[in-house]
C-alpha cells in the first residue's frame, strides 16, 4: 500500500517562526507566539467575512468617521477589535497601534512583560468588503524602545530599517498569510478543516521584472506630469497589463509572485498620495525588499521614510526592481 506522507501538515506557522529564529530562546517563543496570535486574529475575520452576506451588521457602514476622515465599515471596526482582543492578556505587546485609531492602545496588564508594539492596517481594501472582492489585514512588529510614559509613542516615528517583522493576510479563494522577520519570505495557506495556517511556500523571490503594472488610472490627470509619461509610455509597449483590484494586498501577493509594479503616486490634492507609511507602505516594503524587490516614495527608499506623525502617508512604488527602476527613470528625468 502506498505509503501517506505527513511531513507537510505539520510546518504551522508558529512552528516556522521557531524554526525560523534558530534556537529555542525566549525571543524566539515570543515571536512565534506573536505570530500565532497574529495567525488567529486572522483566522477570526477570515471566519466572519465567509458568512458576511448572511449576518446582520458586516456589511456596511457604522456611521463613524476615522481618524484618516475616511467613513468607517463594520468590516473595519470588527477586525479592528479582533486584533486588540487577541493580544490582551497574551503577555506579547504592551501597545498597539492601528490605522483605524487615533492613538495607540495600551495593555497595561502586558506591561512590562511585552516588550513589543504591533501596528495593523485591520482591513486593507476596505471598498472591496461589501462586493465579496479580495481584502487583507496588514500587519508590522516593533520593539519597543524606552518606556513610553508619555503615552505619545515617539519612538514608532522612527524609519522602517526598525521593523522587526512584517507581513499581511489575504482573504481571497483562500486565506494566506505572508511574513518575513528579516529571514526570507514565507506564504502559508488557511487549511480550514484543521484551522491552521500550513506552509505552502518558503524563501519566495520576485522576479526582477515583470508585466504586471497596477495603478488607479482614474487619478491619471492629478498626477504630476512624470507619472503620467510614464504610464503613457506602458501604454505605447506591448505585453503590459493593468491589473488593479482596489486592496493593496491582494495587488501585491500577484506582483510578489509573478512580478511587476504597484504605484500609488502623489496627487494634486495629496501629494503624499493616500496610503499610510507605518501600517501600509513600511511593512510591504520590508517583505518585498525580503523578496529582492524595491520600494521607493519615488525620491526615497520607502524604509529609509522617518514619519513626522502616526498617520503620516507617502507615495508607494513597490515591486519588481527592473519595474521599480523604470519608473524612477521617468520621476527623475529632468525636463
Ligand atoms: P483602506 O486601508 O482604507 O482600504 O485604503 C487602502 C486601499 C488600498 O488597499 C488600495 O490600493 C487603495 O486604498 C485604493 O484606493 P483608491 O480607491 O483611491 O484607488
Ligand atoms: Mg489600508
């Protein structure tokens, strides 16, 4: 008879993590711990968005506005809480800070045990919730540093060379959660039957160029004219294609996996462009640089950016290095 292999169900995420950080420490059980908790916050919304359509009070809005002065989503607050809910009394972080909050939230009960802050974007791709489109969570771990009795958190606005990891969950077909703590790249995929998050891919590599490009076209004329010249010039090539899902996430996974460039430029209005560095931009930075790819503002590397507040925003060009270094062409190209 032939004989089942076990070998591949068994390498969970928490499992990696420790694998991962080499010995047994108690640094690398906390981040394996973090990991997991991170993993079941995940698994929680991944669970409420599959039966969205059928539950009251998932869909839509609650009729707040955040601190970004976006309209709020229950999808947003939910997953929200689920994140702060899965660190209380975990003993792993002592503040968390979110794109959907104002201020970071304590934990005074982890202090000082959890010497670690986890800043999360809940729900990336928020106009997607209500379509059944794909949508993600995106997630950056940082040490603490010094005591923060202010409660002013000064020390997050420091660059992205500070993250210690760094990933994002897609809920998409499947549920998958990609991370990096500085050692590679690794995609792990929901298996629901057992709950648990199994490796399906380690050490993933960008290809240096692909053809992939995915911008929001509608904003082409609040461009500045650099980046319109540059997309006319794609336009002009053959073999391009524009592939724009309106969640970041789900833009990245395809660029991290078969290559190209995901751009949020400036625009006239918001000339830092609309997403934010420590919960978007920084975090996709250090997992694709993990990959071998780049991210830049256009004029910086996005992980050299020190933000001058909590909520600061950049422009975003992300991807392959080949894609990133064409775009970077046009910017600088004096006229
Ligand atoms: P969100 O976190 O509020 O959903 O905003 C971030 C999202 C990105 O996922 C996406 O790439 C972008 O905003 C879409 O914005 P736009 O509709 O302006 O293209
Ligand atoms: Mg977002």
């Amino acid at each position: 008879a032939q004989e089942i292999t076990l070998g591949r169900d068994f390498m969970t995420l928490s499992q990696h993590v420790l694998s991962q950080c080499g010995t047994f420490s108690p640094e690398s059980y906390d981040l394996s711990a973090l990991m997991g908790r991170i993993g079941l916050a995940g698994k929680t919304i991944a669970r409420h968005l599959s039966r969205a359509g059928l539950m009251e009070n998932v869909l839509g809005f609650t009729g707040e506005v955040n601190v970004q002065g976006e309209a709020v989503k229950n999808m947003d607050r939910y997953a929200n809480r689920v994140f702060l809910r899965a660190f209380e009394q975990s003993g792993l972080v002592c503040r968390l800070a979110s794109e959907e909050m104002e201020k970071p939230y304590y934990i005074p009960e982890n202090c000082p045990i959890g010497r670690y802050t986890l800043l999360y974007d809940p729900i990336d791709g928020s106009s997607n919730i209500d379509v059944n489109l794909a949508i993600g969570s995106i997630f950056s771990i940082r040490q603490q540093e010094g005591n923060d009795e202010s409660g002013e958190a000064l020390d997050l606005l420091q660059s992205g060379r500070k993250q210690i990891g760094a990933g994002y969950i897609l809920y998409g077909t499947s549920t998958m959660l990609v991370y990096s703590l500085g050692i590679g790249v690794h995609a792990f995929t929901l298996d629901p039957s057992i709950g648990e998050f199994i490796l399906s891919q380690e050490n993933i590599h960008i290809p240096a160029q692909g053809c992939t490009y995915s911008v929001n076209e509608g904003n082409f004329w609040q461009w500045e004219p650099p980046m319109r010249e540059y997309v006319k010039y794609i336009h002009r090539q053959e073999g391009y294609s524009a592939r724009y899902s309106g969640a970041l996430v789900a833009d990245i996974h395809r660029i991290l996996f078969q290559g190209g460039v995901f751009l949020y430029p400036g625009t006239v209005g918001h000339p830092d462009g609309k997403l934010r560095l420590l919960y978007e931009s920084a975090p996709l930075a250090f997992l694709v640089e993990q990959a071998g790819g780049r991210a830049t503002t256009g004029t910086q590397e996005i992980l050299d950016v020190i933000p001058k507040k909590l909520h600061s925003r950049t422009p975003l060009i992300i991807g392959s290095s080949e894609n990133v270094k064409l775009v970077e062409s046009f910017l600088h190209q004096k006229t």
